[in-house]
C-alpha cells in the first residue's frame, strides 16, 4: 500500500511521485492551504493540501487526530526557511494529489504528545501508548538486543532449545502459578519459575552448549523492576568454571552496549566478594557511581554503654556501622526527620546521626543527641575510620546485620541522589563467593541464597551440616548500576553432593526423591560439570533505554497488582470450566482473593 516510509523521503527523491501510509499526528489549516503530521513507524513528514487538489483538500478538511490515511503524490523541497532539522524528512514535504482514509478515529483518551499521562490510563489502552514514539522505540531497542544476543551466543555454538512451559511444581523460592489438569483432576502443573532444570538436564544429556530467550512466572509480590511474568536470556555450557561463564557472558553485554548504545563498559570487569560488597555499601548489588561507603563499628561498639550500640554488636548476627555524608551538616532537622521515616521502611527503629562541626575540640565539636552517651575514644576512632571532616554528617545503623545492611545501604543510594553524586556513566561490578545459605526467620530453618542446585566451593563441602552459615556458593552477579542484571552458579553435577545439599536446607531423602528424584537419577548417570547463568532481559533493556520501571519496556505488561488494565485479567471465568477441572470456589471468597 506505501512505496515508501517517512524517514526514506530524502532529497534525492524530490519530484518523484510516491505513496505514503500512517496516522494524522496533527492537523493545521493556514488560510486555505492545509498541513497534516503524517506519522508512520519510522517518523514524520509533512504533508501539503492544496485547494487545487478539491478531491484530496475535501478530504483534509475532514480528518482529524489519529485518522489512518493513504497519501499519493510528489516529493518537493520545502521552502527555504521552513526546514525541520529535527525530523528525518524536515527537508521535504509531500504534494497530496490523492488521499484515502483507511479507517478514522474518535477523540483519544490521552494527548499523545504529552507527558505525565496516568500509568493505569497508558495501560488500559496500551494500544494507543504503543504510538508514542518514546515506547515504540523502547520495543525496537528490545528487539535489537533480542537479535544481538542470539547472533553472540549462535556463533558461539550455543543451540536454542526451548524447555516445558507447563512443568512439575517444586517451590523453592517463589510461589508457583499453577495450572489445573482437566485430564488428571486434582493434579496440577506449573509455570516455571526458570528453565533451571531442565538445562541442567540438557547438560546431561550432552548438549554442552545451551541457551534460551524464554518467559518465567513467578507469584511473587511485585516492585518497578519486577513482573509476574517476565523474560529471561538463559545460558548453560558444560565443562566449565566460573572464570569461563563470565569469559562468555562478560564480552556479550559489553559488546552488546558497543553496538547499541556507543557505550565501553571497560574491560574487564571488576570483582568484588560478596562480603566486600555488604561491608562497604550494606547490600549485594552496589551501584559503583555512588562514592558513599559504610564504615564498621561493630567491634568498638561492644566496648561503650551506650545501650543501642553495645546491644546490637553483642548479638549473634548484630551490626553497627555508618555512613559519612561529605558536606551533609547542612542537612535540616525536617530533612534528618525524612531520612528516619525512610530508614523506617527497611525496619529500622531509628537513625542516629553526628554533625561534625569541629575537629580539635574533641566531643565538642560534635552536634548529636548521643554524643553524650559515647566516650572520646569511641568517637575519635570513629572520626579516623569513616575519614569525616568538618561539615559532614554520620547516619548510623545498630541492629541485626541484616536490618542494617538493608536500612544504610538503601540510605546511602536515596542520599546519593538527593544530593547530586552519583556519578555519571555506567559501572559493572561481579559480585563473587556468595554464602551457599541465608536464615529463613520466618521459616526457621536455611534456605538456598541463590537456589539449591548452586554448587559449594570446595572446602564448603565439610560445612554444609557442620557451620552452613560458613559455607560459600560457586555463584557470580553480574551488577550495572546498582541492578542485578544477571546471576548464575557452577551446578552440582554429582548426586551425592546434592543430596548432602538437600540436607543442609532440610529436604528428608523421602521429599527429595518426591520432588526432584528425576534430576537426582540424571547425576546418576554421568553428568558433566556445568554452569550458567541467566539475564533478565526486561531489566536490561529497562537500563538501557533509561525507562523508570521494566512496564515500559513490555508491549502488554502487568500493574504492581498482577493484574491487566487492557484485557481485565485475571478474570472470573464459567462454573463449567471450573467443573471441568474439579474445582470449586470456597463460599465468600472476595474480589481481592481474601476470603470472608
């Protein structure tokens, strides 16, 4: 139906006659001559009616907003001065002589050319916002990494298979989608959570090199950067370590920040253990733009009484430590009240802080509530740790590690912000040596940190009954920007290590053969060493274009709810489907699932 696309119209084509296809971005009527925004995928170019043309000009004079036409006649030149160098035909404009409208158009529920536009009025007519230029060029960047990493990994002898979707359940994380089976009433399956297994099977059954741009679910409370389903580039190879995963994966998100976006990542990318990465910046994802870092106290704490420090460094997992602030003695007391409600959100039960006014005048120099409290020799260890210098300001944390972790590491990046100094560019970082297990409080019991296929460095091995707490993980991040964009492990590969594994995280040999006998038989039978990792691709290509949340780099995605504005889903569904599958719905259940 077009000869040509908008950004195909260049100077070399003037005085040819061709067609062109799109919607009505804007409709300007100057005095007799009318002007239409003709915009297609591509771009804009303007379109000239002129009342010579009755035909056509009849029908300009009709259109609006939004309304799809067909145009037909020749390229000319604009007048001099008239040019738009903003535009890829703001040289040239089009002469309709025929214009036919394929469809029209009521007034839209939103301005297309405007922003702030509500988040739930965009997705509930995604079609529309898919028009913007903004969100069809954040689908086209998706699409240039999708084609990116394929070629990468295809040249690399990485074969694309693709894995069950419909699968077993086998909760270790996440809660599971499950899905009814008509032909086994009572039994379900479920939605994979990741192809985990099952490419560790592909190892088994001697592939060696695999790899899959594949959807995983995950029932699971959700966040900007999360989604109930969500798009994964998984990778796995047999027969190697840790140090030829990232040799594999490094170059490809390098490379793909060269092609794509003009960028160098650096070369190589540093390292950086796991507990490095919580002492100096409380979490395990470090946005390395940030200068701030944390300094330890826990050890001075245990020798002052004052109750909240010496308190929390006595207890078994207890931290305390700060966080300087150059310059952040100017910092009001409404702006410190903020900070204390934020630190609140991460369980914090307050946020003590020291001004630092002077240096030679020893606690007197000091501005805080609880200075009092602290001897000189604390504070001036303190001083000499943290590297405070006149004008700054010390938040600090005291309470189990974890809650301090969480509370100043969280701080440190709100913070950075508020104050301008997180640098410009992009860091990547692999975080290493992670623990193989954290303490589940709720559960009491161990749980996997990554998940429970994760392979235990060696000298682990004797610690996963004995000291689980001590035992470290064969698992790397791979971090940017204070975003976890990617993470994987060396695998087990031999049946008794992951049996002694099961142990440590409680699973009795009778679940372990309910649950995963399937994998343990295939360790049987001479697996390989293997190793992998995965990518989430909505994240990266989220970083990428610089959108705020992974929603505006998904064509349909879902709200912070779960749910679907545009099609109303999840929905009640017949009573004769759910007595096809067995299922009848408890008397009371709500809207909102919660039952009366």
């Amino acid at each position: 139906m077009r000869t040509h696309y908008s950004n195909e119209t260049g100077t070399e084509l003037i005085g040819s006659e061709i067609i062109l296809c799109g919607w009505v971005q804007r409709r300007r009527d100057h005095g007799g001559v009318i002007f239409l925004d003709l915009r297609d995928r591509e771009g804009l170019i303007q379109i000239v009616v002129d009342p010579s043309q009755e035909e056509a000009f009849a029908l300009a004079e009709q259109v609006r907003s939004e309304y799809v036409l067909r145009v037909r006649g020749p390229l000319r030149a604009r007048p001099a001065g008239s040019e738009n160098p903003d535009i890829a035909s703001g040289a040239v404009e089009l002469q309709a002589v025929a214009i036919e409208v394929l469809n029209r158009s009521e007034p839209l529920p939103f301005p297309l050319d405007e922003d702030g536009i509500s988040e739930n009025l965009r997705l509930k007519y995604r079609y529309l916002d898919l028009r913007r230029p903004e969100m069809a060029g954040r689908l086209r960047l998706r699409h240039q990494v999708n084609r990116y990493l394929r070629r990468y990994l295809d040249e690399r002898g990485f074969v694309d298979v693709e894995t069950p979707i419909l699968t077993r359940s086998t909760p270790e994380g996440a809660r599971d989608y499950l899905v009814p089976s008509r032909t086994q009433p009572g039994h379900f399956f479920a939605l994979p959570q990741s192809p985990q297994i099952f490419k560790q099977l592909l190892m088994v059954g001697g592939l060696e090199r695999y790899y899959q741009i594949t959807r995983c679910f995950r029932d699971e409370d959700l966040r900007a950067d999360r989604q109930p389903e969500f798009t994964q580039v998984d990778i796995e190879a047999s027969f190697v370590d840790e140090a030829a995963v990232m040799a594999i994966a490094e170059p490809m998100i390098r490379g793909l920040f060269r092609e794509l976006l003009d960028v160098d990542l650096g070369d190589p990318f540093p390292r950086m253990p796991y507990a490095e990465a919580i002492r100096r910046y409380g979490v395990d994802r470090p946005d390395l733009r940030n200068p701030l870092e944390l300094t330890e106290l826990t050890d001075l704490a245990r020798t002052v009484e004052f109750k909240v420090f010496r308190a929390a460094a006595e207890l078994p997992q207890g931290r305390v430590a700060c966080l300087r602030v150059p310059g952040g003695a100017d910092l009001s007391r409404t702006q410190i009240d903020a900070y204390t409600e934020f630190a609140a959100i991460y369980g914090a039960k307050g946020l003590a802080w020291i001004k630092i006014n002077a240096l030679d005048g020893g606690s007197e120099g000091l501005q805080s509530p609880i200075v009092k409290f602290l001897p000189e020799t604390f504070l001036q260890e303190m001083l000499q740790r943290s590297g405070a210098q006149v004008g700054d300001i010390l938040f600090f944390g005291a309470d189990r590690a974890k809650i301090v972790n969480e509370t100043l590491g969280n701080l440190r990046n709100r913070v950075a912000a508020d104050r301008g100094l997180l640098e410009g560019g992009w860091r990547a970082v692999w975080i290493t040596d992670f623990p193989m297990f954290e303490y589940d409080d709720q559960e009491d019991r161990w749980v996997s940190t990554h998940h429970p296929f994760t392979a235990p460095q060696e000298g682990s091995l004797g610690l996963l009954q004995s000291h689980p707490e001590k035992a470290l993980a064969r698992a790397y991040d791979l971090v940017l920007n204070g975003n976890e964009i990617g993470g994987g492990s060396i695998r087990i590969h031999r049946r008794e290590v992951q049996e002694q594994v099961f142990a440590a995280l409680g699973i009795d040999p009778e679940e372990a053969r309910d649950k995963f006998g399937f994998l343990l038989d295939a360790l049987s039978y001479g697996a390989p060493p293997h190793g992998g990792l995965a990518f989430g691709l909505d994240r990266l290509v989220m970083l990428m274009s610089g959108a705020d949340t992974i929603r505006d780099v998904i064509a349909f995605p879902k709200t912070q709810k779960a749910g679907c504005l545009l099609t109303d889903a999840p929905n009640r569904v017949a009573e004769r489907q759910l007595r096809e599958l067995g299922i009848r719905l408890r008397p009371g259940v709500l809207d909102d699932g919660q039952a009366s």
